[in-house]
C-alpha cells in the first residue's frame, strides 16, 4: 500500500491548494496530480510485509518550478531491476519514481532527466540528495530529440529500461519524445519502454503517441487501462462510450513497448536475467501506479 501525504508549510495556504485538495471529497473527482509548483510533498511506500527488497521508505520532495517561458512544458507537479540495470526516466519533475526505485534496488543505475531548467533541474536534484540516493540516481538536464550522449554516458549502450509518466499529454511533442527513447534503449530483446498516462490526456492523444512509436521501430508489448485504486484492469481502447470526466479521472493507462527489429538479440541466458529483473521491477511499478493519481 502507498500512501501519498501533503506536508503541512508554516505559509499561507494558497486558496487554490484547498479546492485542489477538495476535489475527492466534494465533487468525487479524482485528482490528477499531487502538490502545487513550489510545495513540499511526503510520499510513503508502506512496502511488502516480510520481503527484504520491499522495505518501507518515506520521501520527501518539492515540487519544481521553471522560468515562465517555459510553463508550456508543464504537464503536472507530481503523478501519482539488479545490477547491471540501468534505468532512465525522462519528463521526470519531481523525481519520484526514479528516487524509489533508487531505494527499492540499491544496484541499479537509475538516470533522472527533465527540460533543462534551471529552477526545474535544481530542485530535482536537491529531491535525490535529500531522500539519499545519490549513490545509484544522477540528474541529467535533458530536452527531448537533442544529443543523448550526456544520458548514455562512455559506452553510449543505452538503457535496459526506459520510463515517463504523463508525458504524452502534448502531440506536438510525440516525435521528439519517441525519437528520444528510440536513441536510448538498448538495443536488445529484453530492452523495455513504460509509459504511463492518465486518461484525462484523452484516449485520441494517447492513441497518437502509440501510432508514432509503431511507426519507429517500437511495438506494443502490452497496454492496460488501470485503476488508480489498484481494484481493476481492463482492456484498452480508443473510444468508451459513456465515459466522463470522472470516470476518466479513475484511471490510467500503461504502455509496455520494445524494439520491433533488435539488432542485437539477447542469449537464452541474458534473456532469463532480464526477464526476471523486469519481473521485480513490475512488481514496484504495479504498485505505482495504483498511486500515479490518487492522494
């Protein structure tokens, strides 16, 4: 079970906080982001009782802000593997998802990026060294279709595993996002892609963001609907008939991609290791996005 705390801030309570807070309770509308730019937020993942690599952990983070020329590239504040793992996260904000990997897997390289801003990349780097995980989780400034050398590092191998939550929200930004993750993936079977997103991107935006990565060499490994609450699955689809704001709000979907045409095919052995290792990461990552959107 995650639970998802707002801190309390000796600061005037900005108005605007108390009906974002009051979504739930008034209107039955659940929320699609935690936090307001500026804010601090406390995240706790209660873990698995009796598993060593499920431990409890509570983080802490503030909410990033940027320069106003850069406020189109907001999407929200916070939505709700064993070593040699690498893992990437791109749009990142806040960090956390990549900050509780980086506690969950201690032997994993994990790589946090978000638009190179100042005020945005400042504050995600003061999250990861405040929640002590600088050892295995660097901040790389990074915008989208430009050079990935700095991510990819000497090697320039890719990552075995690439994640974004709700990035998918703008289409003029579809080609830039997919090329990026193309230039990054490791090039091999196991390699995966999970792209998280809220329903209230709209089904036909979600669905264009799919289209553009089939047409660059990824494919659909899986794709499910979600809901927030971790009650239900169900099938993906472009249309739902009857569906409203609020019953899009109640869900989110997860796209797992990888490459259509590997060049270079994984051994029977490597193929078993990676797959276990996804198989642990999955079980973290089931149990985020039961929390992606929910308080």
């Amino acid at each position: 079970m995650v639970q998802a705390l707002s801190m309390e801030r000796e600061e005037t309570v900005d108005p605007e906080e108390i009906l974002f807070d009051s979504l739930d309770a008034i209107f039955d509308l659940k929320p699609i982001s935690v936090g307001s730019l500026g804010s601090s937020f406390v995240y706790r993942y209660d873990g698995i009782q009796g598993s060593r690599q499920y431990t409890p952990h509570t983080i802490t983070l503030d909410t990033p802000d940027t320069k106003a020329a850069n406020w189109h590239l907001h999407a929200s504040a916070i939505w709700n593997n064993l070593s040699p793992l690498r893992v990437l996260e791109l749009g990142a904000s806040a960090g956390l998802p990549s900050i509780l990997i980086s506690k969950l897997f201690p032997d994993v390289s994990t790589t946090v990026t978000d638009y190179p801003d100042e005020a945005l990349i400042g504050t995600l780097t003061s999250n990861v060294r405040r929640n002590d995980v600088t050892f295995n989780c660097r901040v790389v400034p990074y915008g989208w279709g430009t050079d990935p050398s700095p991510l990819l590092g000497g090697d320039g191998d890719g990552f075995d595993i690439i994640i974004a939550a709700d990035t998918l929200w703008n289409p003029e930004l579809h080609h830039i996002l997919i090329d990026s993750l193309t230039k990054t993936l490791k090039r091999t079977s196991s390699s995966r892609i999970h792209l998280i997103a809220g329903l209230h991107t709209g089904r036909y935006t979600i669905q264009g963001a799919i289209t553009c990565a089939q047409t660059m060499d990824l494919e659909i490994e899986s794709i499910l609907e979600r809901e927030v609450d971790g009650s239900g699955q169900r099938p993906w689809c472009v249309y739902r008939e009857g569906e409203d704001e609020k019953g899009r709000r109640r869900w989110v979907v997860w796209i797992k991609l990888k490459w259509a045409s590997p060049t270079l095919p994984s051994s029977a052995a490597e193929d078993s290791e990676s797959h276990a290792k996804e198989n642990n990461y999955e079980k973290y990552i089931s149990g985020q996005i039961r929390s992606e959107t929910s308080p």
